[in-house]
C-alpha cells in the first residue's frame, strides 16, 4: 500500500513539474499548429532546396562577377570549367607547356566570402587565383571553387551569414567530385584599419595575414597544429607577417567536414592588390613547405 502510494505521488509531483514549466505551452503549440502533428515533433536541419530550375543553375555556374582577372588568362583547374561529376583531366595547352613535376598532391582554394575587396578593387578571388598558380608551379594540383555563391544565396533566399551553409555545399561536392584533397583552404580578407595591415620588410610592403580556427570543430586540434605549423614557416621565411593565430570558440569554418580545412585572412580592405601578392608568394613556400613535411 505504502509503495503504491509513493508511487502515485511520484507521478503527481512529476505532472506538477511539467505543468509549471514550458513543457505544457510547448506541447499545447505543438497541437494547435494547422501542420501535420507529426511533422512538429521531428527536427529539420537548416537546408537549402535543390529545387531550382535549369537556367537558375545555369546563372550559378556562369562566370563569377567577383574575379577580375580574365578567365581565359587563370592557369589553375576551376569549377566553372567543369561542374559535372566527374572531373576533367585533359590539361590545357598551356599546362602541357610548363616543364613542373606534379608532387600528386591536391589542393582545393575557396572563399565563402566571394565578394571582399581590396583596395584597389581587386577581390579575395583574385587572391585565390594567385595562390593557386603560385603552388601549380611548385607541383600541385590546385582546384579553385568559381561557382557563384551570392547568386546561390539569392536563388535560395537566404541572407549574408549563411554563407557558410553555401560554402559548406561546395566543399563537400568538390570532396567527393575530386575524391578528396591534402589541404583545403578558405581564403579571407580581414577589416582592420591600415597600420594592423601591412609590414614594410627590406623595404618592400606585404599584407599581414592570421590563420583563424573555429574553437567548436571537432577537428580544432588538426585545425590548431596545421595553422600554427603554417603561420610558424611563412614566419621563419618572412618574419612579421603573420599574426598570432586566432580561435574564435563559438565557430566552425567547414573544419568540422574533415581535417585539413583551414581559414586564413590574407591581408584586409586597406592592402593593395601588389601587397597581398608579395604576401602570397611566402604563404605558397610555407604551404609548399608544410605538405612535404606533413602534419
């Protein structure tokens, strides 16, 4: 008698519990919705629709507005030149020109924010396109990512801060449409005012740049050791350079898709484009340097 009693006041203290906290307004909302019932109780994840009709893909592929530098003068494989599955492998006519010893190592470059600028105009893209043939010529395969992210964003109605799911899309696609890749690298600009911007070594000017990781990743410890081994070599080559690297801890910059993502800001909106090119150059030794070692 005694245990059945104890255990109706247990039920009785547990529905008094849940009547005075949200669980009741919850559940009364879940009911009340027009929608299926059903459909309230499962968790739907942030996606974006693959329900877009043909020419709207068609302007997601077409030449991104925010590279500069003409198409037919990039020498590095882009996504713009082949968006189907299976990649191409017949190299330009040019490629075949250059007397360079492929390494078989493979490097993808993106930006998730497509559209910075620098001072003169030039765009973080362009940036992208430098660093990439700066490490063909050191022999890797380097993939630039042209697909048009903002004319995605607008297709989709997203805003602004989900470039990140739009990036994340991408990235992917090019692991398994590439069958992977030794370094990923999310190229930046940063905004700070022009004195934190630049260094003046032997008196040539370089954009400063900082490795940046994303502290809620679950690869924040690969994350950690590649940015501070990379930002360590550009340094030891070009000392001042970089900054300290930076983790931000409610972040994740795609480094949770796998290891060997990285985000770096390569000079801000007060460099010029010749500045952030003398930059590149020691930031392709460090990268060169870090992939022969390993990490």
């Amino acid at each position: 008698m005694k245990r059945t009693f104890s255990i109706i006041l247990k039920i009785g203290l547990i529905f008094m519990f849940l009547y005075y906290t949200p669980f009741v307004d919850g559940f009364n909302h879940i009911i009340g919705c027009k929608k299926d019932i059903l459909h309230n109780f499962i968790y739907h994840p942030k996606i974006v629709s693959n329900d877009i009709n043909l020419k709207q893909q068609l302007n997601v592929l077409t030449y991104n507005k925010n590279l500069t530098i003409p198409q037919k003068e990039i020498e590095i494989e882009t996504t713009y030149e082949k968006p189907m599955i299976v990649p191409n492998t017949i190299q330009k006519e040019k490629d075949l020109k250059k007397d360079i010893k492929p390494n078989g190592k493979r490097i993808y470059i993106y930006n998730t924010h497509q559209g910075e600028k620098y001072s003169d105009g030039k765009s973080v893209m362009d940036a992208a396109v430098i660093l990439g043939e700066k490490l063909e010529e050191k022999g890797y395969k380097v993939v630039l990512e042209t697909n048009d992210f903002e004319k995605y964003l607008n297709i989709h109605g997203l805003n602004y801060d989900d470039l990140y799911v739009v990036s994340n899309k991408y990235l992917n696609e090019a692991l398994v449409n590439y069958g992977g890749f030794d370094l990923c690298i999310d190229l930046h600009r940063d905004s700070v005012p022009r004195e934190y911007s630049y260094i003046t070594i032997d008196g040539k000017s370089y954009a400063k740049s900082m490795m940046v990781i994303g502290g809620s990743s679950k690869n924040v410890n690969s994350a950690t050791k590649i940015s501070t081994i990379l930002t360590d070599k550009i340094n030891y080559n070009k000392n001042g350079i970089m900054k300290s690297v930076m983790t931000r801890d409610i972040a994740y910059y795609n480094q949770e898709v796998c290891e060997g993502v990285i985000l770096m800001e390569c000079g801000s909106d007060h460099n010029n484009f010749d500045e952030i090119k003398n930059t590149l150059e020691y930031i392709s030794i460090g990268i060169d340097e870090l992939l022969k070692e390993g990490w």
